[in-house]
C-alpha cells in the first residue's frame, strides 16, 4: 500500500483548500495534510517529515514569498509549490528564483499531481546527493585520519631506526672521540709537565697544530652526527645536493663500524668506492640515513668481514637517471627473502634486527621519485641500486670574506664557562677589540645597562636566566645592540631553523678565529639588526 503524501496547505480560503484536495484524491493520491493560513501557524507546522507545502502567493497576513523565507531560514529540505491565482510571469519568475519549485494555477489544478511528483522526485535525489557528498566527506574525514596516523606511524619507524643505527655507531664514536683526546690531554700534559720545551717552539707549535686539529675533528663528528639524526621536516625545503658528497660523508660518518671498531675483533672490511659527481634533487639527511642502512645491512651480512663497494654511476639505459650501487661480497638471500625484504619489520637477524632498515630506506628513495633494486643469491653477495633521477649542481662562485673591513669595537660577552668565556675574550683581543666579560646573565644585564657596547655575545644554557630570556631582555636596554648567540646547541637550533627571539645570529661551539670573525662581519654587517641569521662554526 502506498504511503500517504504529507502536504502542508497553506491556504485561507477553505474551499480552495478543499478544491486541491479533491483533486489530488481524483488523481488516486492518499492524504495526510493540514491546513493553516497565519506565520505562527506556518512555523510551528514545519517538519522534515513533509513531502510537500502547496501554498497560496497571498494571504491576508501572509505570503507565499514569506512562507519561502521562512523554509530557507528553517534549513528544512521540503519542496514548495505555488498554488494560486493568476501571478503575473515576473511575479513567479521572482518566486523560483527564491526557491519555490513550481507555480500552478488554481484554475489548473489537473497539473498539480505530475508538478508533486516531479518535486519530491527532484528532493530525493538532491537528498541522495547530499548524502553521498556526506559519505565522501566522512571517508575524507577517516582517510585523513589514517595518513595521519600512518605519517605518525611513519616517523617513530624513522626515529627508531636512526636509534638503532646510533646504537651500533655508539662504541665506535666513543672510539673515535677517545682517538682525538688522546694527542689533545698527551700533548698538552707534555707542555705543562715540561715547561723547558718551551725553548723548542717549533715541537711546541707542531704538538699545538696537533691538538687544534684533534679538536676540529671531534666537532666535525658532533656535526656529521646532527647531519645524520635530525628529522628532514615537512617544511624542510629541497635542495640540489652532490650525491659524492653524501656518500663520502655517510663512509666518515660509519668508518668507525667497518674501520677500528671491526678491527679490534678480528674482522677485517675492505672498502672501496668508485665515484662519480651527481647533482639530485632532496633531503641530504635522508640519503644519508637511507645509505647509512644500506652500509650496516651490508656489514652484517658479512660478519667474517669481506669486501664492500660504494659505486655511482651514471644509468646507461636511462638518460638522467644515476645509480648509487651498495655491493658486498655477503651471504646473500634466497628468492623468498629477497622479495619480502623491503616489507617493515621483516628481519633475517633476529633480535638483533628491527626489520626497519630496508623499508625506510625504500621510504625515502620514493619520495626522491627513485626505484630501488636488489640482485642477490645465497653465497654471492648482494648488490642494491639506487636510481635516483639528475639534476645539474649549480656553481657559484666562492666570494672571499673581507675581514679587515671590522672596525675595532666594544664587546661584552656572556657566558657562564670561565674556559670558554676567556678562550672567547682572547680571540676577541687578539684583532684589537675591547672586550668586557660577564659571568653569567645578571651580571651581564647590569653591564648592558650601566655601558655602552657594540656586540653582545651571549651563551645560550646558563643557571637562573637562558641566553634566550637574556637576549629578549637586553634587547630592551639597547634595541640596536646585535647579540650572537655562541652555543653547544647552536648546529642542532640551526638544523631546525630554531632562532630565538632577540637574538641576531646563531653559531655553534666550538669556534674558530676565522668562523668568530665571519659570524661578527655577518651581524654587523646589516642595517638594522633584526633579521636572523645561521652561522656556521668552522
């Protein structure tokens, strides 16, 4: 049995209301309907559950212009018809255009029926629109959700990996540092127990080149380090990178694994390399995680040592293409393993894999739009290439830094190190500024207030104040005063763009003369103090 059709009258006159309803039962329709003739009533009418509001254009305290304002402000998806005398066609055009969906006349009844079911025909089908558009935006909402959760998924894989990673690096780096304490507490015990050696300057300068070199090559693995772990972010911007120079970092950076720490028990690696320059286009981090797994799968493939090849080379049957080859001469895979190797979380090593390694690596060569390929057999080693596509290395010219143009100046530094504070204030001295010390912020603060200075240099963590709250405070004595953050965390605040406000430039320790003087003529260089600059340590 067929529903009966929910009308909604809305008529004064009665009879009229009548006349549509005994047409709409000559024409077989059933009726549930009610009748009102006044806003009050029209209002407290209203419900989703209508079919349809057949209403009359005039009223004496009402309109069918009105009862269409009143449905379109009541957000209720019901069709209404106009059901009425002769309007005029502009008067009905004005109507359908405010959202009535037909006008029949009052003497042409006999149409209403086809214009009913062609009306709710037409709100069905925009209420199934509706509803679908409603679906995609909840599978949207649910697919949003679940690339979030991936890309959340995604990073703690990428995170637990690097671990890892420094985890097997941890007892060479240990070696590493230990290798380059050793000529800087020797030779500076020689000095200092020795005082005649002093009358031989040339030992004496040759054990000082020593050190200074020792000491550099301890910040270099701090810094490689930082270049390893940190995150690339989504805001980190794509650069051209030398695909060489990732590679050759990426050995420094591991030498330690298939180097001295191999050969303290017994196994010996072979390394060698073939490479070619390469310019792609990416994250430098990244390729470098992704090369760093690649060289520790390599390694543990062979635990008896062998030999192990960094190869790149340019793609003979693709034109702009590049192959970074990791070859070792390993146990190898089986098929079966070869082909689930790059899944996550499957591992061959049992506890002592993640199963991260591969699949990461895969990650990262998508995302630099490269294939990767694996060529393996039990007993034959293994052999991974990296496909990466070119791009041209732009050249820019190196322009000599001018460090004669910086005029003697007043300086206060600020740092809570006796050490660091006075090794910094002779540097200082040594080109012929005057330099004024502070042993910590509040007395630095004092010193802004009651001087008059050129350049502030600040440390960064300090007890009761941070070099941050200083910078911003200081700023409000002498707001045209630069301030140089010098700080330990200066390499991993540059690597995440972190610069404090205040502060005018940020340079990481250790420091050079060389990298003091270019990191003072870049922050007095400019106009106006305010804009943040990275200065690299060097």
């Amino acid at each position: 049995m067929t529903a009966p059709l929910r009308a909604l009258i809305v008529e004064d006159v009665p009879n009229d209301a009548e006349l549509i309803i005994g047409q709409l039962h000559r024409d077989g329709r059933t009726l549930d309907w009610s009748r009102v003739d006044n806003e009050a009533a029209f209002r407290a009418a209203l419900n989703p559950g209508l079919d349809v509001i057949l209403s009359d254009y005039n009223l004496p305290s009402f309109s069918g212009s009105r009862a269409l304002e009143i449905l379109r402000e009541s957000r209720i998806d019901v069709p209404l018809i106009i059901v009425s005398g002769t309007i005029g066609e502009e008067a009905a055009t004005e109507l359908m255009r405010n959202g009535a969906v037909d006008y029949v006349s009052k003497d042409k009844t006999s149409r209403l029926s086809m214009a009913i079911s062609r009306a709710m025909a037409e709100a069905k089908s925009r209420r199934d629109r509706e509803d679908d558009l409603d679906n995609l935006r909840q599978a949207k909402s649910q697919l949003e959700e679940a690339i979030q959760q991936i890309k959340l998924t995604q990073d703690s894989v990428i995170a637990e990996e690097r671990l890892h990673a420094l985890g097997q690096m941890s007892a060479g780096i240990a070696h590493d540092f230990n290798n380059y304490l050793s000529p800087i507490i020797g030779l500076s015990e020689l000095i200092l127990t020795r005082p005649h050696i002093i009358e031989e300057p040339e030992k004496v300068f040759q054990y000082l080149r020593a050190i200074h070199q020792a000491g550099l090559d301890a910040a270099l693995v701090v810094r490689r380090l930082r270049d390893y772990y940190r995150g690339a972010d989504a805001n980190e911007e794509v650069e051209v990178i030398d695909l060489k120079l990732v590679v050759e970092q990426t050995i420094e950076l591991t030498q330690s694994r298939w180097g001295d720490q191999s050969l303290s028990t017994g196994t010996n690696y072979r390394m060698a390399t073939k490479l070619v320059e390469a310019g792609v286009a990416g994250r430098a981090s990244e390729l470098r995680q992704m090369l760093v797994n690649l060289i520790f799968n390599a390694l543990d493939a062979m635990p008896n040592g062998g030999d192990l090849s960094l190869t790149i080379e340019r793609d003979a049957k693709r034109h702009g293409f590049v192959n970074l080859v990791v070859a070792d001469t390993g146990q190898g895979m089986s098929a079966e393993v070869r082909k689930r190797c790059l899944e996550p979380f499957f591992t061959t090593k049992g506890a002592a894999g993640t199963g991260l390694g591969l699949a990461t690596s895969y990650g990262i060569v998508k995302r630099h739009h490269g294939e990767i390929q694996i060529e393996s057999e039990p007993g034959r080693g293994t052999r991974i290439i990296v496909a990466l596509p070119t791009v041209a290395i732009p050249r820019t010219p190196s322009v000599p830094k001018d460090r004669s143009l910086i005029p003697p100046m007043d300086i206060l530094v600020i740092d809570d190190e006796e050490m660091v504070r006075n090794v910094i204030a002779e540097y200082l001295r040594a080109d012929g500024h005057r330099v004024d010390v502070a042993d910590g912020p509040t007395i630095g603060l004092h010193k802004i207030n009651d001087g008059q200075y050129d350049l502030i240099i600040t440390d960064r963590a300090m007890p009761d104040m941070s070099g941050d709250q200083l910078a911003l405070k200081a700023k409000r004595i002498a707001p045209h005063v630069p301030i140089l953050m010098l700080t330990g965390f200066g390499d991993f605040m540059i690597a995440r763009g972190e610069y404090p406000d205040g502060v005018d430039a940020v340079v990481a320790k250790p420091i050079t003369i060389d990298g003091l003087r270019d990191a003072i003529a870049e922050v007095t260089s400019r106009p106006t103090p305010g804009a943040v600059t990275s200065v690299a340590s060097r």
